[in-house]
C-alpha cells in the first residue's frame, strides 16, 4: 500500500512537471518556475513526510477496500465517458471575447507595486499556516 | 487563438475530471489529498492558459503565484490533520472519521 502511495505522488510530481512546461510555453515562466520547485518539489515532500508517519495497510484490507470501491463506483468511467461523448457531439463553441489590453508591465512590477496586497496575503497566510501545524502537533508534546 | 483557447480548455477539464474522480474513488485521506491537489492544477492551468489568451501573462502569474502558495499551505495543514487523525485512531481511511456526528 505504501508503495502505491508512493507511486501516487511520483504521478502528482509528473503532472507538475508537465503543467509547468505548458507554463513555459504559454509565456508564464516565472508562474512554471514556482510551480517546479514548490508543487513538484516541496508538496512531493509533504507528501511522502505524510506517508511516512503513517503505518502500511495489510493485503487483506487493501484487497477487501478495491473491491467495496469496485462495487460502488463501476458506473462513474462510463458516466464520465457518457459526458464526454455527449460535449463532443454538441460541438461546443467557445467564442472567446476580444480583450481590453492594459499596460501591466512584468510580473515584478505587477506584484510588489499593483497587487502588493497580494503579498501581503500571501504572508498572513503562511503564518495561519505555521501556527495552525503549531497547534496540531502541541499536544502530541505534551504528552511526551 | 481560439483552437488554444478550446484545446487548453478540454485538457484543464480533463485533469479536473481526474482529480474528482480520484476523490470520489479513493478511501484513503492522503489520496484524498492528492485528489484535490490535481484539481487545482487544472484550476492553475486554466488561469494560465486564460492569461495567454487575453494577452495578459503577468497578471494572471500574480494570480497563480498566491493560488500556489495558498496550496502549500492548505497541503501542510491538511497533512497535519491526517497525521493527528492517523495516531488518533491508527487509520487513514476516510470511513472511519465518523466521529464527528454530534
């Protein structure tokens, strides 16, 4: 079980890698550079710090789960796929609407001098963030 | 622009689709989590890829680069809460938070 966890976030660190290429090719470097480092890297990280805490499931419980899921969830690829053929056969047309451009300078510009809210934000939120894992983990101190 | 626009689309929907999905399927708090983790990729990737459309990149990396730190944040604290959890009740099974019925 804990290898297909840790098969799970390989895929999820993949997916980041992708989507951060996409974001090199679609002129947002900086945006793919953040999402190289942070999601591929560091949420992999967690990830697998989380994992590692926690205890291996036995075969016999790993096997009795996929095949309550199995019987639960055998409709939801072919509902999906439904969908799917559906949309595909409306032929839908997205008509995107001619932009109002604005001069927005570089990304730098942008945020430490239009959105420096933002960063403010930002910083709020990483320490909710620190504290609320403070808090988590206070107790299991205690106890020690 | 509008091919990028439809193609970007279907794949952005596409990787939601598999995030909710993976959600929906899984029994397991940490896939859970990663679940929701592909969902908001597809969310970055549909901000990115409007952004390239409308001709504003920058703005929509300032958009993106609060989401992504936003994520790490909710990541780690979520982790947190399933490692509590997990020595809490030995389990990270999503059927067994059942203890908060009131």
């Amino acid at each position: 079980m804990t290898t297909r966890l840790i098969r799970s976030v390989v895929g999820l660190a993949m997916v980041s890698i992708f989507i951060s290429i996409l974001m090199f090719r679609l002129n947002s470097p900086i945006a793919g550079v953040f999402e190289l480092s942070v999601c591929a890297g560091l949420i992999s990280v967690i990830f697998i710090t989380a994992i590692s805490f926690t205890q291996r499931i036995t075969v016999g419980q790993y096997s009795n789960a996929k095949s309550d899921r199995m019987k639960k969830y055998w409709i939801l690829p072919f509902l999906i796929a439904a969908v799917g053929m559906y949309l595909a056969q409306k032929k839908v047309d997205i008509k995107v609407a001619s932009p109002v451009r604005m001069p927005e300078g570089d990304v730098q510009n942008l945020m430490w001098n239009v959105r420096h809210m933002d960063i403010l934000g930002q910083i709020i939120i990483l320490l909710a963030g620190a504290i609320g894992v403070v808090i988590l983990f206070k107790h299991l101190k205690d106890k020690k | 622009m509008s091919e990028t626009f439809l193609l970007y689309s279907i794949f952005s929907l596409l990787i939601f689709i598999i995030g909710l999905y993976y959600i929906l399927v899984t029994g397991s708090l940490i896939r859970l989590l990663i679940g929701v983790e592909i969902m908001i990729k597809a969310a970055t990737m549909f901000l990115i890829m409007s952004g390239f459309v409308t001709g504003s990149p920058s703005r929509a990396q300032a958009f993106v680069i609060t989401l992504i730190v936003i994520e790490v944040v909710v990541m780690v604290v979520a982790s947190g809460v399933v490692i509590s959890f997990y020595r809490k009740s030995r389990s990270i099974k999503t059927s067994s938070i059942n203890n908060l019925k009131g």
